[in-house]
C-alpha cells in the first residue's frame, strides 16, 4: 500500500470519527470565542496594568486552545483501540512503522494548518476591540509569536498523540496533560523556578511572549516542547511496533 493511500485512508478516518473531526474544529472555535469573551470585556483594562506584555496578551485564548489541540491528538489516536479498529487498520495497513508514521504526519499537519489559521485569526479578532491599546503584526515579536502559536498547538497535540499510542488511552492521556498543564505546571513553576522552564507547555509559550526571560529564548523554548512531542512519538512508535494489537 503506498504512503499516498495510506495517508488518504487516515485523512477519511480523521473526517469520519466526529470525536477527532470536532476537536480539531474546536481549536479554532474555542480560541476564538474566549478571545472576543476576554477582548471584548477586560482586553483595554489588561492592556493598561504597568509591564502588561502587549504580545502575550494578543494570544491569551491559546491557553485555551491548546486543550482543544492536545484532545485532537488524544482522539485521533485512541480512536485505533476501540472495537479492534487496530486489528482492522493494520490488516489493511500489515507495516507499521509506514501507518504509524502517516497517522503521525496528518495529525501533526492538520494540527499546524488549524493552529496557524487559529493563532493569526485570534490576534487579528483580537485587536479589534483594543482601541488605543491595539498593535499589528509589525509590533516587535507579534508576527514570530503568531507563527510560533500555531507551531506550539501543532506540538501539544503530536505530544498527546505519542502518548495516546503508548498509553492506548484517551481518557488517561487526558487526564494526564490537562491538569498538567492547568495546575502541576505553575505549582512546579513556583516551587523550582528556572527548571519549570523546561516543561513543555512553559518553554513552548516562551514564543508567544515579547521579551521572554531566563536562560531560554522563543525559538529555543520552542524547541524543547519539539524534543517533549519527539519523545512521546518515540515511545509510542516503539509501543506500536512492539505490543499485539
């Protein structure tokens, strides 16, 4: 079977299960709503607080799109391990490094085509109701954080993806990263200060900011969520090749 058709079947899979087509959808829905929820409410009286970060503000409603993002990546995967969808999947599909590795790519491509559609759209929706306090993409570090945006989601959800396939789980993956990345991560972030920088929702987020402080900079912070979402993707292949289906 050519990658070509391989990726074409998981790309009908994607569209067909509502579970994984909704939650790609409600990247962008989610993110956008609470960006006019907050813009339109609290936005200009934010943006007026003394060392308010006029950047990383614009892209506030990503915290929220990024549960979106990583239950995308959750789903698409744990869609394999009900009713022996797997056992069916690899019949078809007999190598699995070339089905792992498809499942992998679209998940990841269609994460970053939404998540930059996402992160563009936010900020310009954004702006609007800003007023004075408005600022473009020509605005230092606007247009880096608003490409950075869509890569960082793309991230979080081949991260929850690889442990979905280690895990074959949704439902513990989920419960997993969530409050992870809700909780555990600024109680960490509070107790062990610059080390907390290197988990993966932190680092990544250093992109979205103006001037980002500590010994990481945006692209690097950046990277270091990649080197989390490989290192998911690894163990997951390697659960993928190794156990039965």
């Amino acid at each position: 079977m050519s990658t070509i058709a391989v990726l074409r079947s998981e790309w009908i899979k994607i569209r067909s299960v509502r579970s994984v087509a909704g939650s790609l959808i409600a990247v962008f829905l989610t993110t956008l709503a609470v960006t006019v929820l907050a813009f339109a409410t609290v936005g200009q009286a934010e943006a007026d607080n003394p060392g308010a970060d006029p950047v990383f503000g614009a892209f506030y409603a990503l915290n929220f799109g990024q549960i979106a993002a990583i239950s995308f990546g959750a789903t698409a995967l744990s869609s394999e391990y009900l009713n022996g969808a797997l056992r069916v999947s690899l019949a078809a599909v007999p190598r699995r490094d070339l089905f792992y590795a498809a499942k992998m790519a679209l998940v990841g491509a269609l994460a970053l085509v939404i998540g930059l559609v996402t992160s563009f759209t936010a900020f310009v929706v954004g702006q609007l109701f800003m007023g004075k306090y408005a600022i473009g993409l020509g605005e230092p570090g606007a247009l880096r954080a608003a490409v950075g945006g869509g890569i960082y989601l793309a991230l979080m959800a081949l991260l929850a993806a690889g442990l979905t396939a280690l895990l074959r789980s949704a439902v513990a993956v989920l419960s997993l990263l969530i409050p992870f990345i809700l909780i555990v991560s600024f109680v960490v972030g509070d107790i062990a200060g610059g080390v907390a920088q290197y988990l993966p929702d932190r680092a990544g987020q250093l992109v979205l900011q103006q001037n980002p402080e500590g010994s990481l900079g945006p692209w690097t912070g950046l990277a270091v969520t990649a080197a989390w979402a490989g290192a998911a993707l690894l163990t997951g292949w390697w659960a993928m090749r190794r156990r039965d289906a």
